[in-house]
C-alpha cells in the first residue's frame, strides 16, 4: 500500500480496535506480540477480541485488551454466509469500530464483503495460515506495517492477575521449591516424546538425591491418554496432577516452574507465563515455532524423530536449570514472583 495513503488512511484516532483471532492455545498466544504493539501505539483506545473466550481471557484486563466476545456467539453465523441477514445488534457492534484485524480463514472474501456491508472502512486481514518464510510470531505481526505499525518484540507475555496468583498459591502451597512441571501432550502423536521416556524420566527425577522439588504434571482434555499412564505409573509416588485448569490459572501455576515439553500451546503458555522452559522438538521447525522467549532452551531432532532424544540430554538440560533453582524448604513462605506491570493486573 501507497505510504502517502496509509498515513491518511489511519490518521484519525484510533478509539476502538477489533481484534479477531480463533485458532488454538498457540495460535493466540503468538499473537500476542500484535496486541501489545497495538497497545503502545494506541494506550488510550478501547481494544476488544473476537476469539475463543476460554483463550483470549489470557489477554482480557490484563494489560492487552479490555474485553472479550466469543467467536462461537451463534448470531455470529449470518457473517460466514453470502448475501445473508445481518444482525442488527452485531452490524452495529462491527461498525463501531475505527479499525478491524482480523486472522479468520475467508477464502472467498465473503466474511470481509459482510463486514463492509455493516459499513466497517478499516480491515486488515492476519494470515490465516503460518508458513516457513520466517517465526511465527514475525508473520502474525506483518500485518501491522500496513497502518504503520511494527511489532518490535515478538517474546509473547502473560499479565497474571492477583485472582489467578492467588490461585497459584493456594494450589502449590505445601509443595517444596522448585516446581518441575511436565507436559507430555501436544496436539499430534508426532510431537510427542513417549510415554515410555516421561515415565523413566519422571522416576529418575523422583529417585534423584539432588532433586529437591516437587513434580506437577499438567493435563489437558488432549492428554487424557498420557496423563492415565503416567497417573498409574505413579500412582503410589508425590506426584501433583494439575488437570484442566482455566488457562490465566495455570500460566500463573507455571509462572515459576522448570518446565519440559514438546512443541504445543501449553509450551507457549508456559513460556509466556515465565517458567523456565526445556523444549522438545522433533518434525517442526523450532526456527518457526518455538517461542523466543529468553527463557526457552530448545532439545531439537535434527532427524526430526522425537524419539532420538536421549533421556539423558534431557536430563542434563533440566540439571542446568535445576542448579540455578533454590531449594525451599516447607517452612518459608511460597508465593509466586512479582513481575512488572503484572502485579497491578486485574482479571
């Protein structure tokens, strides 16, 4: 687009700015780096998210945006199809925005022509899909550049409200210090590490005299499968099963972990959150979809096989992170970490 007719396009104030996201725990996540740019540019505008509300609650009221609106509203519909009825309610509710980006799958255009029949002028369209020209998180915020905007920190954070550290604290209370968090899930086969490993892994780590901590395995309604093989491996053993948890409660759960895992949405939670992350990666690209985060290590396959990653090598990535952990005895005080701008987050 002309230079000379972006800077007119998007001259006036932006007051109100819709974003539209779907897409999984990762998806949203990445494109976080989009929503924080927007922020600084825009502090005083009314930021909303059209998106998955059990996700995008990682961003509402925390720092991000100030309101979230399912995607799977059913009026929402008449949107995906041509020539259809609008809602007045919503018709009214997209026009009043002075700027829209939005990253749904419209092959056809007919979500966009709809938009615009309500009378929205600004629209920006996000990739729906990433590819392998550069990371993720890089992609998702290209969009940006055409209101002469740039994302210039593409390290994705999470804002832990008091009500979730509060959580946090009451679930890991007892629990010695540090936590070494598990998550033996991703959303394909493929990414995962076996079963078989986590459990020696596990036990070695149980079994060790310089491991001081306490082990939590994280769960999700994908993981039922691993998580009951790892539940019977261990059933007899202190081992912490943190299943299902909301999502803004479980960033604050992980908020001060060690934590391993494969490629996946938790691993993006759990980097953004500020747990000390040990990825494995295997048949994607971590130069695409590892998290940037400064405190990420990545295990990569260079045979992209996840199964020729040793427990050893593993082993000694968590030891590293482990010696530059303290031990906390049960009798101090265990509370989650301050962190800036986070603390005067609220939920």
């Amino acid at each position: 687009m002309n230079a000379a007719l972006t800077e007119r396009r998007y001259s006036k104030r932006m007051n109100r700015i819709l974003v539209i996201r779907g897409g999984a725990i990762g998806d949203f996540i990445l494109t976080l780096p989009v929503l924080r740019a927007l922020r600084e540019a825009y502090p005083q505008a009314h930021l909303e998210i059209l998106g998955y509300k059990h996700i995008a609650g990682l961003a509402e009221n925390r720092v991000y945006a100030q309101a979230v609106r399912s995607i799977e509203y059913g009026l929402l519909a008449s949107f995906f199809a041509k020539n259809s009825k609008l809602p007045a309610e919503l018709a009214d509710h997209f026009a009043s925005f002075d700027l829209i980006i939005s990253y749904l799958y419209d092959p056809d255009g007919i979500f966009e022509n709809n938009l615009r029949r309500c009378g929205v002028e600004n629209l920006i369209h996000g990739p729906a899909k990433v590819d392998d020209s550069e990371h993720a998180a890089r992609q998702l915020a290209r969009p940006l550049e055409e209101s002469g905007l740039r994302a210039s920190d593409f390290a994705p954070r999470i804002y832990h409200s008091m009500e979730s550290r509060k959580f946090a604290e009451d679930f890991l209370r007892g629990m010695p210090r540090p936590i070494l968090a598990i998550h033996p899930g991703s959303g394909s086969e493929t990414k995962n590490w076996s079963i078989g490993n986590w459990i020696r892994f596990g036990n070695d780590m149980l079994d060790s005299d310089n491991f001081c901590g306490s082990l939590v395995i994280v769960c999700g309604e994908a993981d039922d499968t691993q998580c009951a093989r790892l539940e019977s491996a261990w059933k007899d053993r202190d081992v912490c099963f943190a299943k299902n948890l909301p999502l803004p409660d479980l960033a604050a759960v992980l908020e001060d972990s060690i934590f391993v895992g494969h490629d996946s949405g938790i691993s993006h939670l759990a980097a953004a959150a500020g747990a000390k992350c040990i990825l494995l990666f295997g048949p994607t690209d971590p130069d695409i979809w590892a998290p940037v985060n400064e405190n990420v290590d990545v295990i990569n396959a260079v045979s992209g096989k996840l199964g020729d990653i040793g427990i050893f090598e593993v082993e000694a990535a968590v030891a590293a992170a482990l010696s530059a952990a303290r031990c906390v005895p049960l009798e101090e005080p265990q509370t989650p970490s301050s962190q800036s701008e986070a603390a005067t987050a609220t939920s």
